[in-house]
C-alpha cells in the first residue's frame, strides 16, 4: 500500500518568513495530493491540493508542487502570519482507482509562527 | 452549508467498556470514512462507506470495532471492548462521491479516553 513520509516533523519561523514542508510518497499509481490544517480541538481543513497532471498550484500566499518522477510534493507558505501556526499534514491517494480514494496521510508538521 | 457533525465531543471510559460515536455528513454526500488518529500521527483510515454499503474496512479491527451507516447518511462506530490503544481522536469525513470528487470534508472529531 502507499506510504507517505513528511518532514521536519516541526517547523518554527518568525512572521514574515516562509515555511516549507516536504512530503514523500511510495505509489506511482497515487494521482491525488491534497494538504490539510489541523487546529488544536479541530479537524482537519482542506487548504490546498493538487492533481498529478499539474506541476504547481497556488492560491493567494499557499502554493505546491509536485514532482511525479522523484514522488515528491511540498507545500509552502509565504508571509507566515501567527494564525498559520496549526499542524499540517499531506496526504496522497489514487483518486478514482481500486483503493476508492482512501487517503494515507503524513505524520504531520508542527509549525508554530513567531510574532 | 452545514458541515459534518459529530458527537460527543469528548469521551473517558474504563478499558473493557463500550463507547460509541455517531456521524452526520454533508447533506448529499454518498461517501462517509472514519479516521483514527492518535496524538502526534496523522489520521488512520478505519472504514469508508459509499452510501450504505462498506467499500473498505481493511484497518478497522473487526474484532472490536463495527460500524454502520443504515440508511446511508448518518453513521454510528462502536467500540466495544474498548482497550488502553484505543485512545485517540476519531474523525468522520464525508465526500460528495469519491468516485466524481475526492475532496473530504472533516468533523471536530470525538476525543476518546480509555482509563
């Protein structure tokens, strides 16, 4: 089955900066990456995802892109601002294959923004 | 529009007791999952169902926990006995059909305790 792998398992910054996490998947045959915000006492929020036959998509200050021959995609924030501060997780699927779009997620990434 | 609900929020049981925790999805949305996450992992998939039916319950250790979704839109998950493991947030998610679409959409969860 697939296997996705994230990193660091902690990020600090100080407001302003950029963040980035990375992420690792084992399956050629996943298709579908999509990346979630974790608030402490929520659930996960969708923030941004990405289809495999697109490089690179961005929405305001979040963008990511996906390497399909390395298996590799990342996420990255600009102008961090405190509110980001949240755990981020990736996730990858084979969205309308045999594993009827099961999600395998990352361990997650603490980042915590500094005033 | 509403988003997934779940209840309880909050739940401490002694091991060996029965607990379980009841889902209502997005109006509409055929695919119903429910994730295990246990603290500083990212979420675990337990079972998926489309409609009322189980596509996939390949991680959701039958021996203990069940599941059902009767008239395919709220669904309850059982425990039962419950054992020290089993301490952890369990998530409910909902998709418009995961064939058509693969974003899920994700509950507060209900905080499980086993003393």
């Amino acid at each position: 089955g697939e296997n996705v792998e994230q990193h660091p398992s902690t990020l600090s910054v100080q407001e302003g900066d950029s963040a980035v996490i990375k992420c690792t998947y084992s399956d050629s045959a996943s298709n579908y990456f999509p990346w979630y915000k974790q608030e402490l006492g929520k659930g996960p929020q969708l923030i941004i995802d990405i289809r495999s036959n697109v490089g690179e998509k961005k929405d305001q200050r979040i963008a990511v892109t996906l390497n399909k021959t390395a298996k590799h995609f990342s996420l990255h924030i600009t102008e961090t601002q405190p509110e980001d501060s949240a755990v981020y997780f990736c996730a990858a699927s084979n969205a309308g294959g045999t594993s009827y779009g099961k999600l395998t997620f990352g361990q997650g990434t603490i980042l915590t923004v500094h005033p | 529009e509403a988003g997934v609900a779940q209840s309880p929020r909050y739940k401490i049981i002694e091991k060996r007791q029965s607990v379980a925790f009841w889902c209502n999805p997005i109006s509409g949305h055929a695919t119903l999952y429910w994730y295990q996450q246990i603290l500083g992992q990212g979420p675990k998939l337990l079972i998926q169902f489309q409609n009322n039916g189980v596509v996939d319950d390949s991680q959701l250790p039958k021996d203990r926990f069940s599941a059902e979704r009767l008239k395919g839109v709220d669904s309850t998950l059982k425990i039962q006995p419950a054992k020290l493991e089993d301490s952890a947030v369990y998530l409910c998610a909902s998709s418009f059909d995961w064939g058509v679409s693969e974003t899920q959409y994700f509950g507060p969860g209900t905080r499980l305790l086993v003393l």
